[in-house]
C-alpha cells in the first residue's frame, strides 16, 4: 500500500459554519446575583416548640370533646348541607 499522500502536517480543520468567534463567558463570580421576591424566611427550616406542640394537642382535644358532647362541630363546612337520609336506607347493595 501506499501511504505517500497521508504523510505531512495537517494543522486545523478547515472553518465551518458553526464554528462561531465568541468571547469567553464572564468570570461566575462577577455574575450580579439578585434575591429572590418573597419573605427572607422562606429559605429556612421551620423548627417544632415543644410549647406550641402541646399547645396545639390540648385545643384540638378540647375541640374534639366539644364535638362529642353536641355532636356538630363548632366550625360548620361552609356551603349548603346535603339532607339527610334516614339511617337504615341504602345502606347495602344487592348482589346480582
């Protein structure tokens, strides 16, 4: 075989239509970084008070006995209330 034509410099490749000139990107450090809209707290953990906790515990065990004792409950579901059906009605399927 012979390889006469292959040996020699062959230095860039020839440009091409995508070979574009542009600057290099800006050193990240230089970037302007703004903050982002909302409260300065929301980027950090929330954290549990053992005071609040307990709080919170002993006024939903008051509701719930409220709601026991009358048997509604003090803050009623907005909205119209569907009627009520008397128990024992449609309460099983027929198997067919």
């Amino acid at each position: 075989m012979d390889f006469e034509g292959l040996e020699g410099d062959f230095g860039p490749p020839p440009p091409t239509e995508f070979d574009f000139d542009e600057p290099p990107p800006p050193n990240p450090a230089l970037i302007d970084r703004r903050r982002a809209p909302g409260p300065p707290s929301r980027g950090q953990k929330r954290e549990a008070r053992l005071d609040k906790v307990l709080s919170d515990m002993k006024r939903h065990k008051k509701l719930e006995e409220q709601i026991l004792r009358t048997g509604r409950d003090l803050f009623p579901a907005e909205g119209p209330q569907s009627p009520k059906r008397p128990p024992g009605l449609f309460l099983r399927h027929r198997k067919y």
